[in-house]
C-alpha cells in the first residue's frame, strides 16, 4: 500500500542519512533527539495476534463467493464457502467476522451446521465458531454485512466524476476483510477464490482476479483467482467503468469522464511491467491492469493483485507522480508473492517494495530521479523518527494488542527501504540483486517472518559474501544506526541554492530559476520553506507560479500546509475544494493537524470537516476524528 503517511519536512539538507561530513548535522541532530535505543526481543513464536481463528489447526484453502451488491440497502448479501483443510482434525473451525450478520451456516452438501458467536472485540471483532468434523469439506456462510462495516465504501452518484451512478469498492488491507466476507483474517494463509457477484445492471464489476473488460447484460460477473492470495487481498469494486487497454498485458478502468486522461497518465504501466521482470524475474499474476477510483479512497494506491486500486490524485496530467504504479506493481513480487507472515513484519512487503519501486523508476527514468524520490522518504522518516514513540521504531514490531494499521508508517517503508539499499552497497549491486531474485523465487507464494528472513539472508548473502552488516540493530532497535546509506542528489542541491537567494534577496524573480523544475523539485522547495517565512513571501512565490491553483495533488497538499503554517490565507477556496473532495488519508492528516495548530484553524478545520467527512472512507474519518477531538 502507498501510503498513510505525512508529506513532511526537516532541515534543508540534501543528504540522507547520518555519517557525511558537515550537511549531516541535520540528520545527527534528528537522531541525538530520539531517546535511548529500545529493543525489541526476538518473538517466542510466529503467531499472528491479529486474528481469532484457528488456522494452525484447520485452514480455508479456496474460498468461494456468492454475493448481490445493493445500493439501495449499501449493503452485500450472500454466501461465503470455505473449502478447508484440517490439518489437526479440529472439531471445530474458527472465523474473523466483524459487523457482519450470520444467517445461517452449512456444512458439504448443505446439511445444517451447528454454530456459535463469541464475545465482540473492538479491535479484532467476533469469532463465528462452526462445528466441523474430520472429514467436513465445505463450510458455508450466509450472511450479510451491517452499516459497522470497515471496509466497504458507498459512494453516492455526487461524489463521483460521473455523478450520475454509485460507486462502491472495498478496502481489506489491514484487517478489515472479515467485515465484508466471513474469513480466517490473517496474512499467515494464502486461499485461492472464485466469486459470483451480482450488481445492477447498468453497473460492471471487477476484482483482484479475472476481470471483465465490458459491461454485460446480467447484471452478474464471475470471477476466478487461480493463484493462492491472503486475504486482505481479496477486493471488490462496482461502478460505471469502463476499460482502456494500454498493452497487451495491462490496461485501466475508471469513470468514462476519466478514462483517456488516466489511460495517458498510466501509459508507460506495460514498459514498468517489462522493467521489473528484467530485474527480479517473471510477473507471475497473468493480467497487470489498474483502476482509478473516485477521490474518497483514502490510500494512495492498494496493491490488489492483478488488479491495483489507485487513487485519482495521481493523475496529474504530465506522469510525474507514477512512482505509485511503480510501487503498486513492485508489490507484485515483495508483498502478493512473497508476503509478511504478521504484521509484526509488515517491513517485508513495504520496505522491500519501495526499494523495487525506486530500482524501477531508476530503470525508466534514471538515478537523478530516483536520488529525489530517495532524498523526499528521508525526509519522510526522519520526521516519523521524531514522531514515533520508540517501540515502533523497529523494522520488526511487537503489535500485540494495537491495530495493525500502526504497523503501517516510514519505519516500514523507508527505514526498510534504507536497510535494503544498506545491503545493496556493502554487497554490491549485482549481487545483491542476484540474491533478492532468489529470494522472490525461493518464497513466492508463501509467508515470511523476518527471522525467516534473517537466517535466508545471513545463509545466502552475509556468510558467502563474508559481509559485517548490523542486521539486529536495524531490524530490532529503535533509532536509525549510523551507517544509513546517503543520498545525494545534485538536482535538490540546485533548488536549495535558488532558495538561499529567494531569502537574501526577497526577489522571485531573480533567485528562483524554476523553469524546468520536475515535480520533486518542487516539492522540496516547499518543504523547505523556512519558519518565518511571511505571508507576504508566500504571496510573492503564489503571484509566480500560481501554487495555490496547481492542478498537482502533491504539490498542492504541502503547499496547503505552509500556507496554514504561515497564516498565508489566500488558499481558504481551495484549500476547502481540496478538503471536501479528496479523501487520501496522507493529504488530510497533515492539513487538519496544521488547522488544528491554533483555536481558529480549529474552528475552521471543524466546519470543513463536516462537509467532507460523509465523502471520506473509514480509515480516513476514523484518524480525523481523533485528531479533531470528536470521538
Ligand atoms: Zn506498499
């Protein structure tokens, strides 16, 4: 997934990571403040906390839908069957459920099957305990889901680009599947699965499986997901889409009104697709397409397989924020095929897949490119180092009784992402690379922990090579260790000197020479904007380059937030526009925190935040309330 986290700034320096001469004393500065080093003990066991079913003991193997998706009622009906394994000869078979009515189970052939609810848990919900025998096959699940669904979000025709039908799609990823399908809700498993899911007419569904590529006249698509997935990958979207192919193995779906513009934005998807096979081996999914949801989704990008759901923020009109599909289609191989045992380990699908993400995008676009996007997540980590409270300052987390959605911050992206290009530089390159296509192929298709992958790692990369890495203290202390790799990127150099001369000069257009600046380039010059800056500073650069109005969502969200931070407030259109009609959880949270700031930005973010909130996604007006103080 990409990505919950702020856009964030610290000082103005353009290298990354401690241990460089004087232009570090930034980053030896973030580090000193973090308190003292905390480790994190090796696990006594692998056992994922997240869920209350019994999968050591007997486990789904494919599941099977059969499922109408109401607009009227926003609510999905039918059956769920669980094709299982019992490896123990269980009397019994555990479920995740969460806001989900059960009408009735059965057992095979549809006899009748004895079951039991238990006690409602609000972070992990409420087991559906059914009776089974050693040699029950099928277990299936009549139910339907309540109003307290997590992962479903019902949009009404306005809050779409078409405006005149509903959209509807769902959000499994951490654990929010058990409440949209009855499931064993851990990562641990894989299943294969089939669906039948029935939708109006005028409607087209899709899934992370085979997908329809026309509208049919039913009402009814089938599915079928051949290759085994965790559950939180399994995923379900219906509206009025359409589809554009780009090559002969990816394409895109989205609202008609979109659909040449994201076909243009996403038109290099098949080369990405060639690109990553050239580095780690063959894509195994079949299919490589995307879909391009309405603005309330509230992540960047969900990595379902074969099918990614993107958000339309990245549609900016000239391809530069495509590092998400690179990072969507990286999940392909570190997360969908070789995925995080727990989410405990949730670094093994993040940090592994920015570090493809970044090897792509150095393919397509070069390493003066990819320096950028490396310099913008160190950034990023070195202001959730000063964030996070010590304990999850580890690659390796002890989640226990928090959401795993805790899990999921620049530690697991970026300090993993570090990590990688850690032991990319002591090892070498080539060998490294050699060794991480060997791991993709050695686990595809399985589940990993990280002390799975410790004693792979030492066993293929350290000992051969006669390596002296400190791989305990990066993935099981806290702080980030001294030998971080640096990032230097002569580009953000430049644009830190024509920030120097905008300051002593106080001139835009004699200081700044942004012509040809890329969109990176830009977003470090507006996250270094320095305190003080005034309002009348910002109106100049505004009067320029008119940012206010940028049609960039990146650029515009940072823009945004320095503009609250320097009670700059000839946004306040536009910052509401922005408010009110997107809904990506890492754009919302830095804005309505830099609101909050003071007691009429309070006020403020308060009124906007009612208009907005009924078009955000849980997981989104979940965060917001919290930090509005409303819940
Ligand atoms: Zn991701």
């Amino acid at each position: 997934m990409r990505k919950l986290i702020y856009l964030t700034l610290i000082g103005l320096t353009s290298i990354a990571c401690a241990g460089n001469e004087s232009e570090s004393n930034e980053s030896e500065t973030a580090k000193a403040d973090s308190t003292e080093v905390v480790k994190v003990a090796h696990p006594e066991d692998d056992i994922d906390h997240h869920t209350l079913s019994n999968y050591t003991e007997v486990r789904t193997k494919h599941l099977h839908l059969d499922i109408a998706v109401s607009f009227e009622n926003k609510q999905i009906t039918g059956t769920a069957t669980h094709t299982i394994e019992n490896i123990t000869g269980a009397d019994h078979i555990d479920f995740d459920t969460k806001g989900l009515n059960i009408i009735a189970v059965t057992l095979d052939e549809g006899e009748a099957g004895e079951y039991t609810m238990g006690e409602y848990d609000e972070l992990l919900g409420t087991v559906l305990s059914v009776k089974i025998n050693e040699n029950t096959e099928k277990v299936s699940i009549q139910y339907e889901t309540t109003e307290k669904t997590e992962a479903l979000d019902w949009l009404m025709p306005a809050q779409t680009a078409g405006k005149v039908e509903p959209f509807m799609y769902t959000q499994g990823q951490s654990i929010f599947t058990r409440s949209w399908i009855p499931v064993q809700g851990t990562p641990a498993i894989r299943i294969t699965y089939s669906a039948k899911v029935t939708v109006p007419k005028n409607l087209m569904a899709v899934m992370s499986a085979s997908n329809p590529v026309h509208k049919n006249e039913t009402g009814i698509y089938e599915f079928d997901m051949p290759q085994a997935i965790p559950c939180y990958l399994v995923a379900l979207a219906v509206g009025d889409l359409e589809f554009a192919e780009i090559d002969h193995r990816t394409g895109v779906y989205s609202e008609p009104s979109m659909l040449k513009d994201c076909a243009y934005e996403l038109g290099d998807m098949g080369n990405m697709v060639n690109e990553a096979e050239k580095l780690y081996g063959n894509y195994l999914w079949d299919r490589y397409d995307v879909i391009v949801l309405p603005p309330s989704f509230p992540f960047g990008g969900m990595e379902n397989p074969r099918l990614t759901f993107a958000t339309p923020t990245i549609i900016a009109g000239d391809r530069s924020l495509v590092a998400l599909i690179a990072h969507e289609l990286a999940h392909s191989w570190s997360g969908n095929l070789v995925t995080n045992s727990t989410w405990n380990d949730f670094w093994l699908n993040e940090g592994f897949t920015v570090y493809f993400e970044r090897r792509i995008m150095e393919a397509m676009y070069g390493k003066d490119y990819t320096d950028m996007l490396a310099l913008l997540g160190y950034q990023d980590l070195m202001r959730t180092m000063d964030e996070e409270t010590t304990d999850m300052q580890s690659l390796k987390l002890q989640l226990m009784s928090k959401h795993p959605d805790d899990a999921m911050s620049d530690i697991a992206y970026e300090k993993g992402y570090f990590f990688l290009r850690l032991l990319e530089q002591t090892a070498g390159r080539d060998n490294f690379d050699v060794f991480l296509k060997n791991y993709f192929d050695s686990y595809k298709f399985k589940t990993i922990t990280t002390e799975e992958f410790r004693t792979y790692l030492v066993a293929n990369l350290i000992e051969p090579y006669k390596l002296e890495v400190n791989i305990d203290e990066w993935m099981y202390e806290s702080g980030l260790p001294d030998n971080c790799p640096q990032v230097i990127s002569t580009l953000f150099n430049g644009v830190e000197a024509n920030l120097e001369q905008f300051y002593k000069t106080n001139d835009v257009k004699k200081s700044i020479h942004a012509s040809n600046w890329t969109t990176h380039e830009w977003l470090h010059f507006i996250r270094n904007l320095k305190e003080g800056t005034t309002p009348a500073q910002m109106a100049m650069l505004d009067a320029e380059y008119h940012l206010t109005q940028s049609g960039n969502s990146e650029v515009a969200a940072i823009w945004f937030e320095k503009s609250i931070n320097f009670g700059y407030n000839k946004i306040d259109k536009e910052l509401e526009a922005f408010l009110v009609k997107i809904g990506r959880r890492k754009f919302l949270m830095p804005l309505y925190t830099a609101l909050a700031a003071t007691p009429e930005g309070k006020e403020k973010a308060i009124a906007i935040y009612k208009k907005a909130r009924p078009n955000y996604h849980y997981v989104s007006f979940n965060s917001i309330d919290e930090l509005l103080g409303l819940k």
